[in-house]
C-alpha cells in the first residue's frame, strides 16, 4: 500500500513541478513558489488529499551527459493531508531499470533506493528522517541509477541551500 500512495504521490508531484516550473495550465495558481533557496526551491500547492510542499532541485551535473533524459530532480514533500513528511523522491527522467537498486549518498554515506518507472524513493521509510537530517549537515549528493537500457547514471546535487528551503515547506505545511 506504501508503495501504491507514493506511486500515486509521484504523478501529483510530477504534475505539480511541471506547473510550478511555469508551465501555463488551468490549475498553475494553486502551486506557489516559497523562494528559491541557493540550489534548492521549496514550493507549496495541493494534491487530491490536501496541502503538499515540497522542495525540489535539479542536479549541478548529470552523467553521463551525451544521454537524451526528461527533466531530473530531487524531492523532499510534506503531505499535510496525509499527515506525512520527509518522503524523499527522487524523478531520474528515464524509466528505471525493474528491480535495480538506485542508491543516493550524501557525503559518501550511502542509502538504497526503490523504483517505480522514471522514480525512486529510499527503500526503508524508517531512514528519511536521518537521510533529510544528513541533507541539513552535508554539502553534497550523488543519485546513481540505471535505466531499462542499461545505461548508468550519476546526478550530482549541492545540497546548499537545502536548509533554508526545508524550514520554508515546515512552517508552510506545519
């Protein structure tokens, strides 16, 4: 059922990034920019349960680069409909490779992810408080993928910036 609400959640949060990065559409006034924080943009909006906010990034380097991907980006979201926060997502723009293991690392400590088409969240829910506490103290993040043709790839993240957003989304989902 985890996997089910946060597959459901994915497409929202797709659907919202894309309004929230400007594209014009009937709905684009319910998604609200907080104010880009360095490299990471916290944002506010709603989803069928309710309020959601988010912070999202794209990477600083996206390896390896001669590869064709959709848009890539790094999610942090509060579902205050759902009573939830912290779910750490992660969009690779390009269909994961079924039953792979992405991982992301911060600082080099390193935590396993679960796939679902073009995303993937951390495997163990338990871990997204200590993964969101290790974005605060680090200064940068690394996604490892491969996609369904084989291909390995490499995102590279700052995490500068990530703090100030993070408070952003927790005072306006709170």
């Amino acid at each position: 059922m985890q996997m089910f609400t946060r597959a459901m959640g994915s497409i929202v949060v797709a659907a919202v990034l894309v309004l929230g990065a400007g594209v014009a559409g009937a709905n684009a006034q319910q998604v609200e920019n907080l104010g880009t924080e360095r490299f990471w943009t916290p944002w506010k909006g709603t989803d069928a349960t309710g309020v959601i906010c988010y912070i999202s990034s794209q990477p600083q380097t996206a390896l390896p680069s001669n590869v064709n991907r959709d848009p890539i980006h790094f999610l942090v979201i509060h579902r205050k409909g759902l009573g939830t926060t912290n779910e750490v997502q992660t969009l690779v723009g390009y269909p994961l490779e079924t039953g792979s293991t992405p991982n992301v690392s911060i600082d080099g400590r390193g935590f396993d992810m679960v796939v679902d088409g073009s995303a993937a969240w951390l495997a163990s829910g338990s871990d997204e408080p200590t993964f969101v506490e290790a974005m605060k103290a680090g200064t940068e993040m690394v996604v490892r993928g491969r996609s369904q043709r084989g291909t390995d790839t490499t995102d590279t993240y700052s995490l500068l910036g990530v703090t100030a957003a993070l408070a952003k989304i927790d005072e306006a989902c709170q």
